[in-house]
C-alpha cells in the first residue's frame, strides 16, 4: 500500500523550525503610488505601473472583438495556483496546519498517542521532536488525518476547522489570508467571461470545502492533488471513502498533465508564484492565442513573508529566471499592490 | 507496463461477431403519439407521456425559487453517459470502430501487420479473427491507437476520423446518431442552469474532441476513463504524450468515483442506459435535494436497435430492475422519442 507522499510537506516541515531565520526583504522600500482613480478600475488594490496595466491591457485586447488577437470564449482558461498565489503560505502550507489541528482533535480517541511518535511531538507543540521522525512521520500524520473516512466526514472536518481556526503568526482565520488583489483580478477576468480554474499542488477534497465561496470558483474548477476514493453502497447508504493511496500530485510537470486531464485545453492566461507552476507558465505560454503569465513575486516582509530562491516554501528561483527571459508580468507584491489581505488597508 | 485494458472494449468484441443473431425487439409496436405542440415545448422530439411531463415538472419545481424543493444554481449538477445515452454503442462502441479504422490508416507504417496478429485481421475485416487473439490482441489494438502519440497529434487524428468515417451499419457520420431527444434535453437543462456533465465509459480524449460542439457542453465538463499522461518539454516545445498505462476507468463504481474528482458535488440529474451507469444513479439519488434518475431503456430494433438485460454491449438488467424498485424515470425509446437521430423525422 503506496502512503500519499506530499513532498511538499516534508519540505514544509523545515521551514517550521527554520522560519525564525529568515531573511528579511531586501527590495527597496518603494513609497506606494497612489492609484489614479480613474472611473471603474478593475484592479483598485494594484498600484499603477506596468503590471497593472498589462493585465488590463491584456484582457482588453483579447476580449475586443474586433481585434487581431481576439480570444472566442471557449478558450479563455485561466489558471491560478492556490497556495502563494491566491493565498499565504507561511511558515508553512495551510493544509498542513489542519493536519497538526486534525491530529490534536482526534488525539482523545487515541490515547496511545501520547506516547507514539510523531503524534507525541505533535501533541507537544514539539515541530523539532516531529522533523526527528522524518518523512515516515509526517506520512503518517497526513495519512491519519486526510484517508480512511468518507468525504462527508472529511467536508466538514475542514469545513469546522477553517471557520474557527487562527493563523498562528497572524492570529487570523486562513481565509483572510487570501490576497485582495488577487479577488479583484479573478472577478475581472471572470467578468470578461474567462472561466477561471485553481490549478493547486494542494489537496482538491481540502480546498473545495471553503474555495468555491471564498474566490467564486466553482468546485469543478478547482484542480488539485488527490488520494484514491473508492464507493462504498454496502448499508444502502452510498459514501465515497478516502483510500491512504495516492491517486495525482499536481505540482511541476503534473500541472499541465492535470490542466490536460481536467480542463482539456490549454490555458492563456497562468498565475503562479513559485517554481512548482513553472511548467504550468511554460504550457500556458506555447497557446496558439495571445496569452499572459503572471508570477506574484513575495517580496513584502512587513505585511505578509519576502522569500524567493532560498525558501524550502514556495521557492521561486528558475521561474524567476525564466519570467525576466520571457518577459512574462512579474507583480512585486511590495510595489504593486496596494493591499494584500481583504479588509487590511492600513497595515 | 500495464496496458489500458478496457473491458468494455474487449467485451464488445463478442458482439462484433454475434450481432446478426441479436434478438429482434419484441416490444408492443405502440403508435407513435402525436404530441401536443403546446407553445415553446421545450422537449419537441419526446412523444407526451409520463416521462415527458416528470422531467418538464422536475426542471420547472427545483427551479422555482419559491417553491420548496428549489436547489441552488451551484447544486444542479446533471451528469449524463455518453455511449447508448447520448449517442449509439452499437453493435461496438464507436471508438473501437475508430481504433479499427486507425489500425488501417497506419498500416502503410506497418508492412508487418500484414502477417501479425491482431492486426493482419484487423486488415482483412475477419472480426472472428480478432477474437481469436483474445485480450492481448484487443490490448495492442488499444494501444498502438490511443497511446505514444502527444495529445495534439491524437485530437487531430480522432477529428478527421469523426469529420470523414461512416457508421458500418447505417452507413450515415457517428455525430448524426446522437440522440435528437437528448439534445433537447441538454439545451433544456442548461437553459436552466443546470451544468451538464458527461460522465462516460469511454476515453476523455477521444470525447473531447467533438462532444463539446455536438452536445454544447464545454471540454472540462467532460468526464471519462484515461490512460496516463507526462508533460515533455524537452525540445522547448512542450507536448503531452499519451502513455500506454491505464489512469482511470470511469465506469460502474469508478462513476461517483469520478464525479467526485472531477466534478466534487452529487448531481441532482443523472441520465443512463446501462448496469455501468447504476452506481451513478444510486449517487445521485442520495441526494438531499430533489433528485432525477433516467435510464434511457433500447426498445426500438426499427429506428435503432433493441437490447437490454441480454446484450454485451450496454447491458441494463440490475439497473431496470432498481428503477422499477425506485420508481426512477425509463425513457422507452420506442414509445417516447418521437425522433431518434437529427433530422430523420421519418425513419
């Protein structure tokens, strides 16, 4: 029996011990520009500047019928990464902070616990005791707390969990810890009738839960990493129950195959923020049609992380390199945008 | 290296050789109804009887906002198979016939097929022949057909085959026989707002390539089994190659499997023809919502062809009987479809 094997959460698990050490940004400290308010701006969170009126530009250009490069509606995907690039994934991904939680919740029902690694460093608030237990641990405790319940159970497991749960460094729940600018970019292109899709290495059974209500995109357009399921009608009651095997990462070079897999055409329009979407720009940007690729650049330690080439965490290093080669947008979060969480003006 | 092995394709096989001795529909030859044209009858092609009037009933309750049975846009999930649903499955599943014409289109590449199994009687047209390689013949049929190619080149070969090649039968293009009835339900579903979902048997790939523009449903609300599948990017033009191992059988338990994965919602509708469609209407029949489950029953030997619990090929014997105990919708063709195919009013 193959355990799911998120790589990205072993890796993640350095950066819990290793977050206290990070380098501070480095950028210039750009004053903000104030925004020309001009009537109906689509993107009031982004300072102007080239980014911003490049995406505009863009969809302005594609949509207008009477242009050379003009899009017919059934090609205009649009495909977003989640974790980094809708939301904030420090210290480290979300998801696995539920985990953590999930295992603390369930740890009355296992008393043995107490005693077991790497529950034990777990129930301890112990991240050096649960990195001692290796990938073998952190297996275990994704395996524990996302298979071997149905998908009912699992809905609202992380339904429960992500209404009440605090970030622990910003101490606020996760979903406002997704990025305004980022809301007001998905409404604009969901206006100009591009159908919106979230291309994810993230769990997709975890982020249908709460991202269809939090970016208004459906839950059959959310594309993620899967564990097998398999139908269960044995007390008449069918359930679809969650297997400990893993059925489809989609990171790296899984993006596009998963784009393939779900979407079935190819996108003109990506967004991502670190090298694990870098094949996803890099298919996005061989369309046929007039496409755009955007990375979002972490480069503001004040209001949210700077990290780019040395993060264990959304490490974004020959994508940067490959973004300044290909002229593809690159939204430095400290200059253009105005805001990063909803509701957060002044911080 | 496993092999794509769809059974359903080797299990056609046998029909391939006894379809002339198919029994005869034994059906009563009811009078075709003349249906009332009531103003804007959303269902032209359907003959007036219960099963016309429980599915207008059905769309026009969940979608009166007053009402109590009233289901939110977001829930009206409606999924539908494809072959025997849709569109005919016989006396083979019509992307076996097109692995068949693929096999003779390549054979110039090929002089060894003239004296190799299976494809030297693939070549003479001795379907007896091809059944006496047994599953591995079928297997290497598959896969010289379907896998090492990339996706383009696969689209492009499956688009000049569905624009060129004749059903052997009735000697007309495999999109003229799709089901007119079905088509208006679509349209009257989608119309609506409900989002109709193919969940097929048959490949995704294969599908894709006409489903959307015959059936106006969009190429990422296409579901069905898949071989696997990798991102090659190796000259700087990136391409995804068709792997000759099995990824997912959409069929029987993998129904609600896939519709979780995919779509990640229960339908409310599910429309099927055959036992592989029953687990995806026990699903959609445990919904909460006000739910519709259709079995589209072959009763007409004259205009199409007459099988059920009997046949090989869309086999429906436990699903009638779990419709009759459930009391959920059976289309008789005969009886109820006024026209079968677009355009052939008079058959």
């Amino acid at each position: 029996m193959k355990i799911i094997s998120f790589t990205m959460i072993v890796v993640s698990m350095s950066v819990l011990v290793a977050c206290t050490s990070k380098t501070e940004n480095t950028n210039r400290n750009g004053d903000e520009k104030r925004d020309t308010l001009y009537a109906k701006d689509p993107l009031p969170s982004w300072n102007d500047g080239d980014v911003k009126k490049a995406i505009i530009d863009y969809v302005n250009n594609v949509t207008n019928a009477d242009g050379a490069d003009f899009i017919p509606i059934a090609d205009r995907i649009a495909t977003f990464d989640n974790d980094g690039t809708l939301w904030a994934e420090q210290p480290v991904y979300f998801q696995f902070f539920y985990a953590l939680d999930k295992v603390k919740s369930m740890s009355s029902g296992h008393p043995e616990w107490k005693t077991q690694e790497p529950f034990k460093s777990v129930l301890n608030n112990d991240m050096a005791g649960v990195m001692k237990q290796g990938e073998k641990g952190i297996l275990q405790i994704v395996a524990v707390t996302h298979a071997g319940m149905n998908t009912n159970e699992f809905d609202s497991s992380v339904g429960q969990w992500i209404d009440t749960a605090l970030h622990p460094v910003k101490k606020i729940h996760y979903t406002a810890m997704v990025y305004q600018p980022m809301l007001e970019l998905l409404k604009f292109l969901q206006g100009h009738q591009f159908k919106t899709f979230i291309v994810s290495g993230g769990g997709v059974d975890f982020m249908r839960v709460w991202a269809e209500k939090v970016y208004g995109i459906p839950k059959d357009q959310i594309i993620g990493s899967s564990i097998k399921a398999k139908f269960d009608d044995t007390d008449g009651n069918p359930v679809i129950v969650k297997l400990p095997e893993l059925d489809f990462i989609d990171d790296h070079e899984g993006k596009p195959v998963g784009i393939q897999k779900f979407i079935g055409r190819k996108p003109v329009f990506a967004c991502g923020n670190s090298d694990g979407d870098l094949q996803m720009l890099q298919w996005t940007a061989s369309n046929k049609y007039s496409n755009l690729e955007l990375y979002v650049h972490h480069t503001d330690a004040d209001r949210e992380w700077a990290y780019d080439r040395q993060s264990s965490i959304g490490k974004l290093d020959k994508g940067l390199d490959e973004a300044m080669q290909n002229k593809w947008l690159v939204a430095d979060m400290k200059i253009d945008w105005k805001t990063i969480f909803p509701g957060r003006k002044s911080e």
